[in-house]
C-alpha cells in the first residue's frame, strides 16, 4: 500500500483495487490535486481546507462524519471528536476515520483539537499508520501531538497540518514536533510504501515529501 503527502491533512492511500483521498483542501490553500482520482474521499470537518472533494476525478464515495462504511473493500469506520478541547463549541465536530485496507489500520485524525477520550482511544487502537496534526492553532499542537501518539502507539506516524512554504497560515512548523517525539534530524520521502511485514516494531516517524 503505498501513501502519499498532497499537503495540509490530503494523503492519498493507493492499494492494490482502491485509492483513497483524505480531506482534500481547496485551491486557495495552495496545493494542487491536478489529476487526482479516487475511489473514496474522506472529510474529517466542512472546512475548505478540507473539503474539497469535488476536485477528485473518478466519482468517488464522499465519506462524512461517525460510522461505520464499506467501499470497494475497503472498511472505514468515522469515531466523532472535536475540533477543540471545549466539545466542539469554539470550531464545531470533527471526525476521525480509521481505514482497513490490505491488513493494515490506517487512522486519520482530522483536525483533531483534544486527547481523545478513553473510549475514543479504544475505537482508534490497533493502529499501524497514524495521520496526526502537529501545527497547533485550530488543531492539537506539536505536545499535544506526541501525547497522541504516546496514547494510540501507532507503528508509523505520519505528522501533517502544519506550516509549509506553500501554505502557513497561523501553523507551527514542522520542527517543534520531531523535538517532542525525539527525532534530532528527519529526512523527508516522497512516498511511503507499507506492508503488515514492513512495520517498524516500535513507533517511528515518517516525514513525507510533498508531491508538487
């Protein structure tokens, strides 16, 4: 299976008979999905910078909000959070998905704003790759993030949401969260490719690329 950074929180997930598109963001953000199609488009939260699934081509599945779903053999299960630490009254909901596909659990936290409960983490275990936001302002920050992290144990994390030099906004870098997980230097990839048999056995951070 192999995982690709679009920018903002949009990966796109590649399996052997499906694709998969993670909270597309509009044009004014500044990246480009030109020419991407998909299967299945997943949006944690209605905010442009994450729903913009009209611009993927193959009339995908639009998957919104808590559930539990089964698209061209691909499981995705939606466990509701919130987009602040205030139950969603200062930026609304926002919706977690976990993906199987090809024997792996895949979570993407949206625009996670808070630790996730007890019986959040219970639906969110067992995670092989974890998508989490690591910029801070309208999501957690980089602590925030690598508590995340410490609570869900995924093998991989892959951190996302944050400043670029193509979008910036109100985001933190990149750096305060390889500081917190304790990676003095990561080189970026342009995609990661991952097997049940390839998992790391402890949690390790993968920087993805993005593709331009």
């Amino acid at each position: 299976m192999e995982i690709t950074w679009l920018g903002h929180s949009c990966f796109r997930l590649r399996g052997r008979d499906s694709t998969i598109v993670t909270d597309p963001p509009s044009p004014e953000k500044g990246y480009s999905l030109s020419g991407l199609t998909a299967n299945i488009v997943t949006i944690s939260h209605s905010h442009p910078g994450h729903n913009a699934s009209a611009l993927c081509g193959g009339k995908p599945r639009v998957i919104e909000g808590p559930g539990e779903y089964e698209v061209a053999g691909v499981l995705i299960a939606g466990v509701r959070t919130y987009h602040d630490d205030k139950h969603g009254q200062e930026r609304g909901r926002n919706t977690a998905f976990v993906i199987e596909i090809e024997d792996l659990r895949i979570c993407h936290l949206g625009d996670l704003g808070h630790v996730p409960t007890a019986e959040q983490r219970e639906a969110m275990s067992d995670i092989d790759v974890l998508m989490a936001p690591v910029g801070g302002h309208s999501t957690i920050d980089a602590a925030g993030a690598a508590e995340v992290v410490s609570l869900l144990e995924p093998k991989i994390v892959i951190p996302m949401h944050y400043r670029t030099d193509l979008f910036g906004g109100d985001l933190e870098p990149l750096q305060p969260f390889l500081k917190q997980m304790g990676v003095a230097e990561a080189v970026a990839v342009a995609r990661l490719n991952v097997t049940p048999s390839s998992l790391p056995p402890q949690t390790q951070v993968v920087v993805l690329d993005l593709r331009r």
